[in-house]
C-alpha cells in the first residue's frame, strides 16, 4: 500500500464543489479543507505506485478548478489508531 498527500489550490469559488467530487474518488480516503497556504489537503492510499500516479495525475489532477498542487509521498505511516488496534490484539 502506497499512500500520499495532495496539497490543492482550487478557484475560491470551487472548493466544495472539488471536494465532493474528489471524496467520491476511489482511492481517495479523506479531502480536508484546510486553512493556509492550501484549500485543500487529500489523502489517497493505492497498491502501488503505479496506481497512484494513475489516481492523482491520470483522474484527479484532471479535475477542473484546480490551479496548482503540490504531492507528499509516504515512506512510512505512524498512527495512534494503528499502534492502539496492535496492542488491543496482543502484537508487541
């Protein structure tokens, strides 16, 4: 499993209307809408890297109303929800 983040700019008027749109994505796990420099922040989670770059550049950069990205791969995924559903079944 490969997972990234994509930072978005989209047209102000826009924003909710591409988040939607961009949630009912498969692939896509979560749209944030953030405060900053971004409009938005996505998380996507695929096989492999080829799925993802399918994903993000082959349907979701497609997307109108987006002016610029900025893509955050993951090598490695540190979550409290992980680490409490390990201990609840006994892994150390």
């Amino acid at each position: 499993m490969v997972n990234a983040i994509i930072l978005l700019n989209v047209q102000r008027e826009a924003i909710l209307e591409v988040a939607e749109r961009l949630a009912g994505l498969e692939g896509i796990a979560e749209v944030y809408s953030v405060a900053g420099r971004y409009d938005l922040a996505v998380v996507a989670r695929a096989r492999d890297n080829e799925e993802l770059a399918n994903l993000i550049t082959g349907r979701m950069l497609k997307e109108s109303h987006i002016t610029h990205s900025e893509t955050l791969f993951s090598f490695r995924v540190y979550s409290r929800y992980d680490l409490e559903r390990m201990f609840s079944i006994g892994l150390e």
